[in-house]
C-alpha cells in the first residue's frame, strides 16, 4: 500500500481548498481507518475503494 505522502507526490491524491485529502480520480475526501493494534492509519477512498497509509 503507497502512503499518502507518496501518493501526493505521484499525484493519486489532491488536496481539496479545505486541505483535505481527497481521491485524485473521484474528488472524494478519504475516509479514516484507525487500527487500534498498529501505528498505521488507512485512508479509504470511499468511491473507488483505494487505499493508502498515514503514518503517525
Ligand atoms: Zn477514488
């Protein structure tokens, strides 16, 4: 899974005028995922499904 910063980066994902994050090809805000036994955030785009790493 790419992170979000590499995604950014690649231009998979924009940042919308609120600084968001959102899903390049959609234009949807990524959803959060935390896992409470790991460190990693998942941010879900909840159109396409793609998903990427936040770490913390
Ligand atoms: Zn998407």
């Amino acid at each position: 899974m790419k992170s979000i910063r590499k995604a950014l980066r690649d231009g998979e994902l924009v940042k919308d005028t609120y600084e968001r994050v959102t899903c390049a090809e959609c234009g949807k805000p990524l959803k959060t995922e935390n896992d409470p036994d790991t460190i990693t955030t998942i941010r879900r785009c909840p159109d396409c499904g793609s998903e990427w790493k936040e770490l913390r």
